[in-house]
C-alpha cells in the first residue's frame, strides 16, 4: 500500500510539472526530473490509458551518478 501511495505521489508531481511546461510559449522553460518522470510511468498501471507524448518535454538527468535511482523499480 504504501508503494502505491508513494507512485502515486511520483506520478502527481510529475504530470503536475508537465502541465507546468509551456510548450515553447516562452523563453523559459521548466525541465522534468527523467527519473521521478520514468518511476510514475511504471507506476501508472491502469489499463487503457493514453501514451505520454515526450517530444516536447526538457528531461532534466539529476542522477546520472546515482546508481540507486531506479532501486525501487526492481
């Protein structure tokens, strides 16, 4: 249980930063964490959802030196 609040947690905060993103709209523009993004994606199991479109998203890659990123996931 409370893996699945805390993916659900994940999940929240990052498609809450996508909808942040302006698309281009701007000279500014927010960057999502590609590990908190990859962590709700696998997280996010209901069936029939939509794929997430990531053309347009700024990944940002805090931890390319962590080697416990992904240590939930496994």
């Amino acid at each position: 249980m409370n893996r699945l609040v805390s993916g659900t947690a994940v999940l929240a905060l990052s498609l809450g930063l996508i909808a942040c993103t302006d698309n281009g709209s701007s000279d500014m523009s927010s960057t999502v964490d590609f590990t908190a993004f990859v962590i709700a994606e696998v997280g996010n199991t209901s069936e029939g959802r939509d794929a997430v479109s990531i053309n347009d998203i700024d990944f940002s890659f805090n931890d390319q030196d962590n080697e416990q990123a992904f240590a939930e996931l496994f």
